[in-house]
C-alpha cells in the first residue's frame, strides 16, 4: 500500500474531493494500490482526455462528476455522475472530456 492510501484509510471520505480539476490538464491520485488491483480517481478539464488504448485487465469506470464520452471497440458512449461502465481486458478504449469530468478507475488484475 502507497504512502497516500495509508492515509486515506479508515476514513470516511468523498471520492470526487480527492482530486482537483486544473486547467489544461489530468490530474490523478492514486487511492489504493495492491497486487490484484488499482483504485485512482481522475479529473480531466474540457478537452482533455486519454487516446486509444489496450489494458490487459478489466476496469470499471465510475464517473463522479460531470460527463465522459467513453469509446469501447469503436462504440462511444456518454456515461454522467452517479454512472459507470466497464471496459473488458484487451478491447481498446478511450475517454474524452467534452465538460470536465472526474472518475474513479477501479482496474482488477487477474
């Protein structure tokens, strides 16, 4: 466990605080950190985003705040707050920021 999950733990805390949005820019905290797993939560500002990708894990996204366009295999899809989406091992994938928007990744290894 990171140095920052070790703080975080034990505490009740909302997701969407833990990270700020910057202009220009993604801005990523890193919550938990295993072996079989990550948790990170992302803010993205408009127009940002992450370009087509591979993982060979399954991931979850859960949109926190705002509005994503979130593109599995060819296929986008708006995902809002309180929503969230899986995105398989191995099927590329993408995120764009057309608002701002923060997530929580929750990526399983196995």
């Amino acid at each position: 466990m990171s140095v920052n999950a070790i703080q975080l733990t034990e505490k009740v805390l909302y997701a969407a605080s833990l990270v700020d949005y910057q202009a220009g820019s993604v801005v990523s905290r890193e919550i938990l950190k295993k072996g079989t797993g990550t948790v990170t939560v992302f803010a993205f500002d408009a127009g940002q985003g992450l370009s087509e990708h591979t993982a060979p894990f399954d991931a979850m996204v859960h949109v926190l705040d705002g509005e994503a366009e979130i593109t599995i295999a060819g296929t986008a899809r708006t995902v809002s707050a309180g929503e969230l989406i899986i995105m398989p091992a191995g099927k590329p994938h993408a995120l764009k920021a057309e608002k701002r928007f923060k997530m929580m990744l929750i990526m399983i290894r196995s």
